[in-house]
C-alpha cells in the first residue's frame, strides 16, 4: 500500500474569520465565503485533494455551531467526517483529536494537516510537493511546507531552514533548523535578505502515531485528556466530548509540538500561496491591469488602490477615494484604510464586550 493510500486530509475548519467582518460572522466564518466567485475556500481546500486523498479519507475539524453548515458545503463527505469541538481549544487539541479518529481507522494511517483558508494558484504544483511531504514523513518526519517570502512580512510566522534532509521522495527536503514567531520589521528584512527562512504556512505531514507521541512527549496533560475521549476504543459520542473537550488546554500545534520536535523537516512551497489574512489581500487578487479589487455591485469613480465589495442586493459606490475597503452587507457597513484592514477584528472584539449581536 502506497504512503497516499494511507493518508487522511485534516482540514482545519474551525476559525471564526474575524478581520473579514462584516461578511465573516459566526455562523458563515472567513472558510465558507465565495471570496472571489469560485465557491467557499473549504470547497477549494476539498478539492485540491480529491485527487489525492478521497472524500471517504477526509476530516474536517469544525466548532459545533459550524458542523451542519460544512455538512451542507461538502455533500460528498460522510457525516461522521465531521469532527464538532464543543468548544475551541486550538489546533493542538483538534490535531490530536484527528489523529485519534485516523489511528482508530488505520493504525498506520498518515494525516495531512491543511487550514481551510487559503488560497493557492498553482495547483498541479501543489499536489506534486504535497505528494512528496506524504512520502516523505511516512518515514516517521513530521514535515512542513514553508513559503518562500516575497516580502518582509510581519504578520507571519517564520520557518529558519537548514541542511538538506537527502531524502529521495521529496529533493527539496530540508531539516528545521528553528521556528520563528512574527517579527518586527527590521528582523523581517533581514530574514528577507538572508535566504533562509521560509513563511510558516500551517500545512502539517505526519503519522497519526507520531503526532500522539509527540504529544504525548511534550504535553503529557494534554494527551491524557485526549484518551479520555477514546476510553475504551469507540468514537467519543456527544456527552463526553462535552466532558472532555473543554478540559483540554488550549495551546497551538506550534507551541506544543512543532518549536519543540526534533522530528520536523520543511519542503518549499512554490506554489503560489496566500493565507487571504485580511481584506487587504484581496486587493493582491485584482484582475490585471485593474487599480481596485471590487465584488458584488460596485460602481467606482475617479479612485483607485481600493477593496470594494457588496453583499447580496446591496451597491457600493465610490468617488474620488484611494487606498479604502468598503463592505457593504446587509445589515452593516465596514470602511477603512486598506492598510489597516488587520484592525477590523478589533470591532469585533468591541462588539463581543457590548454584546453585539446581530453583528457578530
């Protein structure tokens, strides 16, 4: 049986999106949204590895409120594919969760961890480095996919890339020499400068096994709890993951595995990537030749530089502005600079204080 046999996709579907309020709320998050008229970002995340790994073989990792809704948007997958947190405690928690449910279902099955929220523009090239990180950690690695960065970006983890793993299945193989929480500027540039670091994309390779033990090794807690949810070899049902689950400590696969594993190694991701972070990154997204990004019915006069998008029935109309998103939904309207976009979750967090529905 061949390494893609065994595989099972982990789509981590489970953010709430908020830097893309208004159109991102609770119950339809940043991975539902047709962004640019092609289907939702989760749809294209499941695609992308059909052809790779089948539905029967892909997990989504979800919130409870969100579970029928990713039902809903993937028809094609088995609704015990599903996996609801009760509650959100991270990816840590939901990757060792996953983990489980695949070890359950093959005891030498491999887990291909991918975020629901990006957008990728190569996608032949993609699934010909994914191919080769499968092979590759299937000889007990934990591999990564870094993005070469194109500029100095402060707004991403970073990935220090060392010596060459000389690993046939995947030439370009190299072993981690650090990870790097988001830096200043001045670091960035450098980094930028150096050559020899890679964006931290979020994109996992490993054995279910090695997961839990590691796990096991760097937060013992925390993979006792996530036992309790298999006690006795059968799926945890509703009562005790809401027993369990919100007793899990709530820390990132980084934090817990990744800054600490001397198992990981990192293949570069030329593929055209993009975390679509912000409505900024929408403006990258822009037809060619055209100044604004604009979705939806949008009329723009003498302006430029510009996000514009209207939701639903809705007109966004523009004179003589620069450099703005403007969102129109039904029910609310965000304007900002486009460079200050990653602020817009900080109203949502003003509206979480002051309890302010409907707009959450």
């Amino acid at each position: 049986m061949s390494s893609l046999d065994r595989t099972f996709a982990v789509i981590m579907a489970g953010g709430v999106g908020s830097r893309f309020w208004p159109l991102s709320r609770a119950r339809r998050p940043k991975q539902l949204l047709d962004l640019f008229g092609h289907g939702s970002m989760l749809r294209a995340t499941f695609e992308r590895l059909a052809p790779l790994v089948p539905a029967e073989r892909q997990l989504v990792v979800t919130s409870a409120l969100l579970g029928d809704a990713v039902r809903q948007a993937l028809p094609e997958l088995p609704p015990a594919n599903v996996l609801e947190e009760p509650t959100g405690r991270n990816t840590a928690p939901a990757i060792g969760w996953a983990a489980l449910e695949v070890q359950r279902r093959d005891p030498a099955g491999l887990l291909a961890v991918l975020p629901a929220d990006q957008f990728i523009a190569d996608v032949p090239r993609y699934r010909e480095i994914v191919t080769q990180a499968i092979s590759a950690c299937a000889a007990d690695r934990i591999v990564t996919l870094g993005i070469p960065p194109t500029r100095p970006e402060t707004g991403y983890g970073y990935i220090r890339a060392g010596a060459s793993a000389a690993c046939p299945e995947a030439p370009e193989l190299r072993e981690v020499a650090a990870f790097h929480e988001k830096p200043d500027l001045d670091t960035a540039l450098e980094w930028l400068a150096s050559g020899g670091y890679l964006w931290n994309a979020g994109m996992f390779f490993l054995p279910a096994t090695l997961a839990l033990s590691e796990l096991a090794r760097y937060e013992p807690e925390l993979a006792r709890g996530l036992d309790a949810l298999y006690d006795g070899g059968a799926p945890p049902d509703a009562a005790r993951l809401a027993a369990v689950y919100p007793t899990l400590r709530s820390i990132s696969i980084d934090y817990a595995v990744m800054e600490r594993s001397d198992r990981a190694a990192v293949i570069p991701g030329d593929f055209g990537w993009s975390d679509v972070g912000s409505w900024r990154t929408l403006w990258d997204f822009r037809p060619e030749g055209a100044e604004s990004f604009s979705r939806g019915r949008v009329i723009e006069i003498d302006g430029g530089g510009n996000v514009l998008l209207a939701d639903g029935d809705g007109l966004v109309a523009t004179v003589g502005v620069r450099d703005l998103v403007v969102v129109h939904t039904a029910d609310a309207t965000l304007v900002c600079p486009r460079e200050a976009s990653q602020r817009v979750r900080d109203i949502v967090t003003a509206l979480q204080s002051g309890q302010g529905d409907p707009w959450l």
